[in-house]
C-alpha cells in the first residue's frame, strides 16, 4: 500500500509540473505577443522612440521570465529568442527596414515554442 501512495504522489507532482509548464509558458507568450502587437503598431505609426521603448520594455520583461522558462525549454530555442528581443530596440532607433522581419521571426519562434515545447495534456 505504501507504494501505491508514493506511485500516486509521484504522479501528482509530475502533473503539477506539466500544468505549470503549461499555463507558465501560455502566460509569457500572451504577455509576449502584446508587446509584439504593441510595439509593431508604434513602429507603424512612425513613433520609433515608443517602439524602442517598449522593445526595452520586452527585453526586461523576457529577462525575468527567461530564468523560470530554461527549467523546461531548450536553450537553443530562448537564446534565438533572446537574441531577436535584443536586437529590436536598436532596429526601432536605427528607424531599420529589418525590424519588421525581426518582429515576425520573433512571433514565429514564438509560436514554434508553444506548439512543440510544451507539454500536451490529452
């Protein structure tokens, strides 16, 4: 009987872990692909000093996720993020045609995390 509880409080953390990772994950991405929307609206509109502010903001806001997120995605993948969301405050000073294309690449392996990172609950 002893085993079984132990089997049944294994499982439990294993599970507790999964939902985690998984509404963790969701959170950043949302919270990620405001500042995404919210930044290319300003880049649209020609206001590069708000984008390159919110773009600091991103950054900051990547950083202090980035700790929690290494626990459970791949390095390869949040370095290829990193490296994008650092990129994107001197693409909005530069006034650079390449922001645009950084922004959608950011989206992109974005969503690529999502869809093959995290685990699936079914």
């Amino acid at each position: 009987m002893r085993r079984l509880w132990a089997a049944f409080i294994l499982i439990a953390i294993t599970l507790g872990i999964c939902f985690f990772n998984k509404f963790y994950l969701n959170k950043v991405y949302d919270e990620t692909n405001r500042y995404v929307k919210k930044i290319s609206s300003l880049y649209n509109k020609e206001r590069y000093s708000a984008a390159e502010f919110t773009a600091n903001e991103l950054e900051n806001s990547w950083k202090k996720n980035e700790k929690t997120l290494e626990k459970f995605i791949s390095e390869d993948k949040l370095e290829s993020v990193r490296v994008i969301i650092s990129e994107l405050p001197n693409l909005a000073k530069d006034k650079s045609h390449e922001f645009s294309i950084h922004l959608k690449k950011l989206t992109e392996t974005l969503k690529h995390i999502i869809e093959k990172e995290q685990p699936r609950l079914y």
